[in-house]
C-alpha cells in the first residue's frame, strides 16, 4: 500500500494531516478519537504492512473497518 492509498483512506475515516514533521514524515490526526501517528511520505513506494498496522493501532482504527473505507 503506498501513502497515497493510505492517506485516501484516512481521510474517509475522519483523519487529518495535522502538520509536517521532520524530513519525508507527517503527523496525522483522527479527530474522533484524537489519536495521533506518524506516517513517512514515500512517495509511490509501499509502506511495510507492520507500518499500516501500526498506524491503524495508533490511530484506533479496526483493520475491518480500514478495508470497508
């Protein structure tokens, strides 16, 4: 999965680019839950599965409920 298809997703879970963060990373929000997490802007390369997982923990997000969005 690359950030691109990531980020798509987020943005229908009620996630939100927060600010940039060092380098190629950024600092996204969800606002239902305020969760918080760092995601690298790879550009067109995929992003490691265990990275995805992460992200969703952090965020509070079920991985069901990602891959319906």
């Amino acid at each position: 999965m690359t950030y691109r298809e990531l980020t798509r997703k987020l943005r229908r879970l009620d996630c939100e680019l927060d600010r940039q963060a060092r380098g190629s990373h950024e600092i996204w929000i969800r606002r239902s839950t305020r969760g918080r997490t760092t995601i690298p802007n790879w550009g067109s390369r995929d992003l490691r599965s265990g990275t995805v997982r992460a992200i969703l923990r952090d965020l509070g997000i079920e991985r069901e409920e990602f891959e319906r969005a």
